[in-house]
C-alpha cells in the first residue's frame, strides 16, 4: 500500500489515522487535503474531512542483505543466551499477504516461553527492537525483522482479523458503535487495514498511551 486516501472529523485526525494504518512515521508520508470538513450548524450537516496520504519510499522495498536471516538469528540466540532462556530460533522468510508485505521472522520455540511475550506483547516488541537496532547497526542501514514466539503474532493477528469482521458485521446490523480493548500500535493496525475496504464501517483509534483503542462506527 503506497497511498491511502482517508477521512476523519479533522484533517489532523484523518493524517493520525493513515499513518498509523501505513505503520510510518509524519516525516515518511506526503499529505494532501482533498476537503477540510465543516462543523455544520448546530452539529447538523457535518462535512467530513478528507485527505490522501502517500508514502515517500519504503525501506522495506530495498533488496535485504543477502545474509539477513544468518545474521538475524545469531543475534536473537545470543541476546536469548544472555537471558538464559532455553530456546531455538527458526527464521523463514514469509511472503506478502492481502495485508502485509513480505517480511523476515524469527521465530523462537521452546517450552515456558511466556516471559518472552509479556503483557501484550511488550517484551516481545522490546525484543523485536533490540534484535532490530543491532542488525541496523552491523549493516549501517535500516533492517526489520519480525521476532514471533510459538507463533504468537501469527495466531493474534488471525485472531484479531476475526474480531474485527465479526464486530464490524455487528455495527453493521446495529448501526451503533463499538469499542474494542486497548492494543498496542501493531496491533491497531491489524484492525484498522483488515476494515480498510470496508463499505459500511469506518475504524479509528481513540485514547492515549496504553489505553489507545480502535473505535467501529457507521460510514455516513
């Protein structure tokens, strides 16, 4: 996805929303405001605001190095020894789905492996970077890796895929709006381009910090 066209109450709000359905930062995108909304009168005959967010150019679309799996893994089971945890690393290469790009994983399996997952999936993001910024550093140039555990973010995505169909068909019978629970970015993400093409739904995230969720509401 190289572009995204949105709307919002505001501009400022429709901008936070494609950024964080693309999963990229202000300094990586180029806004342009195809209509800045109104307020109507006495909240009746509200416009929406509407704009299109394109990215600049991906990291990702850069060829990784030749080696990356090698390296990557050597680095998870080294940080993983430190810890004394007592555990293998997998990497594959997982290819490009309807919702995310072709991406390296490391996967790591044992027994007991909770604490390397923690509440939400922190330590796992925690992990994830570190493994990240070392790598970014031996190469001298931005490397992703994605670091799983028994699967985790595999079964979470499909998991959270699942509950987002299944409430959105609920908005849809009901036309009232639902709230799910707070989720960390990656995880909001998920939601929001799973109901991206939705017709009849519209998704976006309210709250701050760790209590940050992704609303469904009705498309006017």
């Amino acid at each position: 996805m190289d572009s995204l066209e949105i709307g919002a109450k505001t501009v400022e709000e429709a901008v936070a929303l494609a950024l964080e359905r693309l999963g990229v930062e202000r300094d990586q995108v180029d806004v342009e405001v195809l209509a800045k909304g109104s307020k109507g009168l006495l909240g009746l005959g509200a416009g929406e605001a509407r704009v299109r967010v394109s990215l600049r150019g991906r990291p990702e679309a850069v060829q990784p190095p030749a080696d990356l799996l090698l390296r990557a893994k050597e680095v998870l089971e080294g940080i993983l020894e430190r810890m004394d945890v007592d555990a293998h690393v997998e990497p594959e290469q997982v290819p490009a789905s309807d919702i995310e790009e072709s991406k390296t994983v490391l996967d790591v399996r044992g027994d007991d492996l909770g604490i390397l997952i923690g509440r939400r999936g922190q330590t796992l993001a925690s992990l994830q970077y570190i493994v990240n910024l070392i790598l970014s550093r031996r190469y001298k140039s931005r490397v992703t890796v994605s670091v799983d555990v028994e699967g985790y973010r595999r079964r979470r995505t499909e998991a959270l895929r699942n509950l987002a169909l299944r409430l959105a068909e609920r908005v849809r019978e009901s036309g009232q709006v639902m709230t799910m629970e707070p989720m960390p970015p990656a995880e909001r993400r998920v939601v929001h381009l799973t109901l991206a093409k939705d017709p009849d739904v519209v998704t976006h995230s309210a709250g701050e910090g760790e209590a940050r969720k992704v609303v469904l509401t009705p498309r006017k």
